[in-house]
C-alpha cells in the first residue's frame, strides 16, 4: 500500500510542488452550520461507529472535520481525541465536555502539509473522516493520504461517498484498491466505509 502511494506521489510531485507555491488554499467550509450547532442528525454519532473494531496499539483518534464532535463520542473516555475543522472554537456547540480532548483549528490541506514535515507520529493513530475528503480536489485527498502515510499512520475510517454516486459537493477519489469497503448504517445510504485497520 505504502507504495503505491508514493509512487502515485511521486508521479504528481512537481504539480504538487507548483499548486502549493501558487495555489491559495482556502479551508473548507461546511456547507451547513449545522455541523457546528449539532443540530438534527448532526448531534447523533454515526452508529456504526459504536461497533467499530480497532487494533489494541491504537491510543489516539483524530477526526479530521469533527463538527461539534458528533463522532469523537463512541471514542470518548477510551482514547486520546483530537478535532480539527475549519471554525473557531468558540464558534462549535460542542456535544459534551469531552476528556482528553485537544482541537485545532486548521484545513485539511494545512494538516497535510504539517505531516509531511515530519513532526508527527501517526502510528498509533487512527485518521476518520466523515464527508470532508469529498470536499477536496482528488490531488489534495491524495496527498493528505500520502502524508498521513507518511507520518506512520496505517490505520484509516473514510465515510465517505463513492466516486460512482456523484454527489454534487463531491466524492472520495482515492483508488477504492487500497481499502476494505464496506455498506453501514449512516444518516445517508449512500455513504460508505472505506478502511485500513491494521491489526
């Protein structure tokens, strides 16, 4: 796996280097405040996640546009949690007062790019992400996958839509080959789990 990433990477290295000397990467922002006020279906776990099996080494759940933490709660009290999305966060309505929990506030992209630095230890790790990848250009969900590899990471939970539903904000891009795919109870049917858990 490891290496077909970088050999995709390194394929797409010198437009890459380009778009990030020219390209002004505004982050994400959702489409409703919803996500941030934990309103309707937007304070309700996906409940899937609440059977979802790790491998034991994992300490730490990172969710990369994590809302008012709607899906950090299965998690909560069992692991170290980090959110990042794009708003303040004053600005979230958080769904309770988590433990062990840190929040950031910075894109995707910015993430990514901090990853491939070097300076972090994904490896006991796992990077979720429920409708954010899809908000992303296939090269950029490339390269934040790259750079999650990159930093140690090996273990992986896209919710996210399939590039044959197209979805009109967008779909995951990266080669369904890397991952286990699989149909789950979600607030919309047409979202599926893409997964690399390494036991």
């Amino acid at each position: 796996m490891k290496e077909r990433v970088k050999n995709y990477l390194r394929k797409y290295q010198r437009i890459f280097s380009i778009i990030s000397k020219i390209k002004n990467y505004r982050p994400f922002m959702d489409h409703s405040p919803r996500a941030y006020d934990a309103v309707g279906h937007y304070a309700v776990p996906e409940p899937s996640l609440s059977t979802l099996k790790l491998p034991g080494y994992i300490d730490t759940i990172l969710d990369v546009g994590c809302g008012a933490g709607r899906n950090l709660i299965p998690f909560d009290g069992k692991y170290r949690l980090w959110g990042t999305d794009v708003a303040p966060f004053r600005r979230m309505k958080w769904l309770r007062n988590f433990q062990n929990f840190s929040y950031e506030r910075i894109s995707l992209q910015k993430l990514g790019r901090r990853f491939w630095k070097g300076n972090t230890d994904l490896s006991r790790t796992l990077v979720f992400t429920h409708g954010t990848l899809m908000c992303v250009s296939e090269r950029e969900q490339y390269r934040f996958f790259g750079a999650c590899i990159a930093a140690g990471c090996r273990n992986f939970v896209f919710h996210e839509y399939p590039r044959e539903f197209g979805h009109s904000v967008g779909t995951l891009k990266i080669s369904p080959a890397f991952f286990k795919i699989e149909n789950i109870e979600a607030d919309d049917p047409h979202i599926k789990r893409y997964s690399i858990l390494t036991y």
